[in-house]
C-alpha cells in the first residue's frame, strides 16, 4: 500500500516535471531524488538542479522565486554548474 505523503510527493514531482516541460528559454538539467536525470528547454543546459527531498516540489511550485533560496539553505536542493 502506498502512503498518503507517497503519493503526494508523486504528484508533485508530475506536476514539477510537467511544468518543466514548459520552459519558455534556456536548459537545465534536474536530478531527482531516485538518481533520474532529465533536460528540460532547448540547447546544452546551463546548470544541474539537484533535487535532494521531495518537500522542495510544492515550495517550488507555489513560488520558485521566493522559495528557491529557502529550498537551497534547508538542503532540499542543490545546483551543479555555472
């Protein structure tokens, strides 16, 4: 049986990926919590998101701008590359 928070967190990873998707310029690469690796946008990606806990999709989601910083200090993710 798969828990609530399971699920949860799989659903916000969908929507975070399908999001992504979208990207309107630019590349970046993510990884995720399981070691998958995926380039969103156009071109060679300019650096690698690091997803290290799934608690950074909703806060990302909700407001990337003011949660990115947060997400970063509290170790949820992390940035390889320029």
């Amino acid at each position: 049986m798969v828990s609530r928070s399971s699920a949860l967190n799989h659903t916000y990873e969908r929507l975070f990926k399908a999001v992504l998707t979208r990207l309107p310029a630019g590349a970046l690469s993510v990884r995720y919590p399981d070691g998958s690796e995926a380039t969103y946008g156009r071109g060679a990606p300019y650096f690698t998101l690091v997803v290290r806990s799934p608690r950074a999709y909703p806060a990302l989601l909700r407001s990337p701008a003011l949660t990115f910083g947060e997400c970063y200090a509290r170790g949820d993710i992390d940035v390889e590359g320029s």
